[in-house]
C-alpha cells in the first residue's frame, strides 16, 4: 500500500516557468513532509520541508504548499530553470527519526 | 564535513552469489538507514539503525538479506544468495537522532545488478 501518492510521473516545464508536483497521504500521523532533489546517479539530497503547523513554506525559487485537511502538500518551483531537471521525491514521516515513506517520484525536464 | 560515504559504487554479480555493501553515515549521526530503489521508485526502507540496535527491520528479507552496525558506527549490507530481483540501487542515509531535526542525509547509493 503505497503511503504517499505522487503526481505527475513527468513533467515538462519551459525555462522560466512554475513546475508544480502534488503528494497526498492518508496517515493523520504524519508530522513531517520533506521534498528531496535526486540527480542521476547521485542519492536523494533535501530540498525543503514542512510540518503540518504552517500552511505554506518558502526557500529561495521553491515553495511547499500544506493542505492538512485535505491531506496533500505541494512543491512549486518558480522560474524553474535547466539545472532543476531531476526527479523530485516527496516524502512523509511519523515522529522523529522514524521511517519515511517516499512517493514514486516526479521526473522533472526544464527545456531551456 | 564528508557526506554519507558508499561502497562500492557498482557491483555486478551472478545469481546465487553473495554480495556486500558497505557504508559509513556522517560523523555523529546515531541514526543509520538502509533503502532499496527500484528503477523509477522511491525508495524504501529494509533496515534502521539507532547506534548499533537494529530498531525497525521488519522490511528486510531475512530469508537472504543480513545487516550489522556493530559499533554503532559504519553498516554492511549482505544479500545471500543474490537473485535477478535483486538488482536495484541499494542507498544509505543517516540522520542526527535528535529530537525534532528529522533530516536523513543520503550517500551515493551502490547500482547493484545481478545476471
């Protein structure tokens, strides 16, 4: 049963647009929703992450967007450029140090 | 301050061959995770680590797969036998433990391939 759902598996974006990647969860339990950057051939590196206290965090081009009643968090990434092109993972935890629960992934292309 | 740091980076090996992986997290970092990526997945956890305490494992094959933190300080990561189904990126991550700093810091991950 997967934890988190993630959508769109791919996504397209022009240089200079906003990508937008949706995750949902059904475990209330959560407290702790991360995005991770994953280049080829490199591990999952963190982007940026949220708790369910806030409804929206920013950090530079990069913003999580939290739903708590609706159980979904966003990542948008405005004026994406090139060097964004990765798969971008979100991820949900319970209390600190426990498992995440990854989603499958968001292949990301900014066309220059 | 170095990274999470894997070994080796890739592997090829027959099926029915033993196979390990080695990691060493970030200096300090109490909290040691093994996942498993499957080719356009997210990972997902076999084994977690709080110093040398093996606290949650309930998704590793233990039928074939082994792990062992003895010091409470680098992991391996043994599958015997290895089958075809094998084949992933098997990655490392550690985290600091401490309350409310939840970050899991990942290594470069080993592309294991079985044939």
């Amino acid at each position: 049963q997967q934890q988190v759902k993630q959508s769109p598996q791919s996504l397209i974006v022009q240089k200079g647009g906003i990508s937008i990647i949706n995750c949902a969860y059904e475990n209330t339990a959560f407290d702790y929703f991360p995005w991770y950057q994953q280049f080829p051939g490199k591990g999952p590196a963190l982007l940026i992450a949220i708790r369910p206290d806030v409804s929206e965090k920013k950090e530079g081009r990069f913003t999580i967007s939290f739903n708590k009643s609706a159980k979904q968090f966003s990542l948008h990434i405005m004026d994406s450029q090139p060097g964004d092109s990765a798969t971008y993972f979100c991820a949900a935890s319970k209390n600190t140090g426990n498992q995440f629960y990854f989603g499958t992934g968001t292949s990301l292309t900014v066309i220059p | 301050e170095a990274g999470v740091v894997q070994s080796p980076r890739y592997k090829i090996i027959e099926k029915k061959q033993p196979v390990a992986f080695w990691c060493n997290p970030i200096s300090g970092h109490n909290t040691l995770y093994w996942y498993l990526q499957n080719l356009g997945q997210g990972p997902e956890l076999l084994i977690r680590y709080e110093n040398e305490e093996a606290v949650d494992d309930s998704q590793l094959p233990k039928d074939r797969f082994s792990a062992e933190r003895l010091k409470g300080v680098d992991s391996t990561l043994k599958i015997q036998p290895a089958e075809l189904g094998d084949s992933a990126v098997y990655l490392c991550a550690s985290s600091s433990g401490l309350a409310g700093v939840d970050t899991q810091y990942f290594g470069p991950g080993t592309r294991l391939t079985v044939l």
